[in-house]
C-alpha cells in the first residue's frame, strides 16, 4: 500500500505543479490581452490621426492649386500691362 500511496502522492504534486504553471499562463494571457488592447487603441489612435492628416493634405492641395491659378491669372495680368506699357513707349 506503501508504493501505492506514494505514487497517489507523487501524482498530486504534479497536478499542484500544474495548476501552478497554468495559473502562470493564465496571467501571461491576461497579461498579454491587457498589452494587445493598449496598443489596439493605440493603433486607433493613429489610425484616427492619420486620417485627420489625410483631410488637411487634401484640403492644403486644394488651396494650392488655387493659388496657382491665381498666379497663373496675376501673370496673365503683368504680361497684358507690359504689353500696353512697350506700346505706349513706342508712341511715346
């Protein structure tokens, strides 16, 4: 009965070991879960940011665009008066 008894004892404090070591992964997991749930927010955070930036390069592009046409107008502009200007020098 001795053998017997040792062996019911010895598989007890395997399973202990055991229970021990999955109460370790379990915190591992928790951990982990805690860390991926930061860094999705984190994630969304700039994903939220990007997408602002996307809206302001969008919007800067326009008025840039703008703002060469107006250019390309106020060229227009001095290059009609530089004409009207040799043309009265001419008569002049």
């Amino acid at each position: 009965m001795q053998g017997f008894e040792r062996r019911v004892q010895g598989l007890e404090r395997r399973v202990q070991g055991l229970e021990r070591r999955v109460q370790g992964l379990e915190r591992r997991v928790q951990g982990l879960e805690r860390r991926v749930q930061g860094l999705e927010r984190r994630v969304q955070g700039l994903e939220r940011r990007v997408q602002g930036l996307e809206r302001r390069v969008q919007g800067l592009e326009r008025r840039v665009q703008g703002l060469e046409r107006r250019v390309q107008g106020l060229e227009r502009r001095v290059q009609g008066l530089e004409r009207r200007v040799q043309g009265l020098e001419r008569r002049v």
